[in-house]
C-alpha cells in the first residue's frame, strides 16, 4: 500500500495560519478515525486535529483540557504511525504527525463530526 506522499501548500498563509501552525510547506495526508485529511508538517497531532477542526469542521476537541506540553498525561491516543505499522498508545501533544498516520482513538473527550465538503 505504500505511505502516501506530502502535498506541496500552494497559497498564502493567513496570520492566524502562521501563529497556530507555522510556516509550512508541505501538507500530510493522515486519517483520523476513518476519514483522510491534509494538515500541516511539522506539527504534533494535537495541533494537526486543530487544523482539522478550524478547516474542515470534522473533529470537537476539548482543547482547554489539554495541556499542550506534555505535563499531565491528558491528551493519551492510539494511532499508527502508518497502516503497516501496529496501534501504539501517545500523548498527542508531543507525537509529530507523519505523511499516512492513522489517528485510531482521538485523545478523551474528542469526537467525530461530519466533515464539511
């Protein structure tokens, strides 16, 4: 099957891009719970479903919950680094995303919602 390729962002990065995510240049495809989406390089997962929840309105996390910084334990998921690759539990405040990870449980108190197309 193969893990998929980075996508090259073409546009401008708002303000509100830039602060939240960094400057990127590249955009991974990750599945979370079943669903594709592109978010950002170089971010950890927490941030990545941030981005999916602010472009695609398709996950509901309780961010305020979260620590960020790994202190607490708070932000536990299960996810695979890529389909091949077997279910690992991680904090999603200091796992990196990577191109084809699989987000299996999103970290406790977070949902699925029907993506916007």
């Amino acid at each position: 099957m193969g893990t998929p390729e980075p996508i090259p962002f073409e546009g401008q990065h708002s303000e509100d891009d830039l602060e939240l995510f960094g400057p990127y240049r590249y955009l991974y495809p990750i599945d979370v719970e079943g669903d594709r989406f592109l978010v950002p390089e170089r971010n950890y997962v927490l941030r990545a479903l941030q981005y999916v929840e602010i472009k695609h309105r398709a996950v509901r996390l309780p961010y305020w919950d979260y620590c960020w910084n790994d202190t607490v334990g708070c932000c536990e998921m299960t996810y695979r680094e890529s389909p091949e690759e077997p279910e690992q539990i991680g904090r999603a405040c200091r796992v990196e995303v990577q191109p084809g990870m699989q987000i299996v449980k999103l970290p406790k108190g977070g949902r699925r919602c029907a993506p916007k197309r």
